[in-house]
C-alpha cells in the first residue's frame, strides 16, 4: 500500500476513501462493526495495512490516528480512533488488530 503525508485528517480520510477504503469501521464492545455493511468482525479477521497519527492545531492533547483497515473478505475501510475522553471507541479491541508488514 502507499503510504502518504496529510496534513490533516479529513485529508487522510478523504484520499483513503479513494483509494478504495470506503467502508467506516467502528470498535464496539465485543466487535469491530463495518457501519454501511453492519457486518461485525473480531479483530483477527482485520488488518492494518497503515495509520496516520495527528494533534489538534490549538490543542496537541487533541490526538486521533486514521487506521486503513482490510478484512479477510475483502472489505476495506477506515477507523478513526480520537484519544480524546468522549471518543467512545473500544481502545483494546483496536490494539488486538493485526498490523501489515510491509
């Protein structure tokens, strides 16, 4: 996969969209949800094939990293993970997905 620079990260997400990456993952509970096809997966049917981590422009503690996810079926798509307190997103789920080697 290529990797890129952004700037920010509706520029990230927007490119990665492009490039195929259309569907918007989510970390529940007990799943990683795909919320077009509201299919669930467990995060050892994902892989990360790369992420981009950014700060906030007026607040550095305002982080998020985009994660271009694949799925043993062949979906792809992205997950935005903010590090903010009202972010809302299963951190432990996320960490169990299986990073790509290049």
């Amino acid at each position: 996969m290529k990797k890129y620079n952004f700037d920010t990260l509706s520029e990230a997400v927007n490119t990665l969209t492009k490039d195929g990456f259309t569907e918007d993952f989510e970390a529940e509970n007990d799943f990683i949800k795909a919320l077009y096809s509201k299919r669930q997966y467990q995060p050892s049917e994902l892989k990360i094939l790369s992420s981009y981590r950014f700060e906030g422009m007026t607040n550095p503690g305002d982080q998020s990293t985009v994660f271009a996810i694949e799925a043993g079926d062949g979906t792809k798509g992205t997950l935005v993970m903010s590090y903010s307190a009202e972010h809302g997103q299963n951190v432990e789920l996320i960490r169990q997905i299986p990073s790509h080697k290049d």
